[in-house]
C-alpha cells in the first residue's frame, strides 16, 4: 500500500513561504502597495475615459444634431473612452511594476 502525501494545504513548507503563519513572498506593506496602486490605476483611468467621453460625445448629448452624426459622435466617445481606460490602467500597473524592481538586479549600493 503506497503512502498518500498530505494535501499542500498541511504541508509544513506552507508556513515558511506564505501559508497561514508569517514569512510570506510578500509584506503586508507591499501587497498594500499593489492593492492602493491598482485602485489608482482604475479611478484614474475612470476619470480620464469620462473626460475624453464628454468631449468627444457632449455635444451630441447637448445639441440637437443630425441622427447620423449624433450616432457617431456617441458611438466613437464610447470607443475612445474604452480604448484610453485599458492603455491608462495598463501604463499605470506597468509603470508600477518597473519601478518596484531595482535597476540593477544582484549589484549592491556603493554605501554599503
């Protein structure tokens, strides 16, 4: 009769890298980070996609126009809105990702 191996979940390395006790990969501090900077990368990229939607569709939403060109004018604020809220949400997290990691990886300070 062959041994069963404990499930993962109850495997004693679990404590050390990131189970249930403390000395995971990652601080609370830095996963704090990350929550607060994709929680600014999206209320940013809100904000910008309702600027470019009112610009580019407010006057069809506040004038009388033409069917044809109100239809566009909605229809393309949509798109745009769309489009800068993915590249603004991507360029923030990026942007994040690329400052969390050192410049030079294995080289020391001169300080130290």
């Amino acid at each position: 009769m062959l041994a069963r191996r404990p499930p993962a979940c109850f495997t004693p390395g679990m404590r050390e890298h990131g189970g249930t006790g403390s000395g995971g990969r990652r601080g609370q501090a830095e996963r704090d980070a990350i929550t607060v900077e994709i929680g600014y990368a999206l209320c940013s990229a809100a904000f910008a996609a309702a600027v470019v939607f009112g610009a580019v569709a407010g006057p069809a939403l506040l004038f009388a126009l033409p069917g044809a060109v109100e239809t566009v004018l909605v229809r393309g604020g949509g798109v745009l809105a769309g489009v800068l809220f993915a590249a603004r949400t991507v360029s923030v997290l990026v942007r994040f990702r690329r400052a969390a990691q050192p410049s030079q990886p294995g080289r020391t300070s001169p300080d130290s």
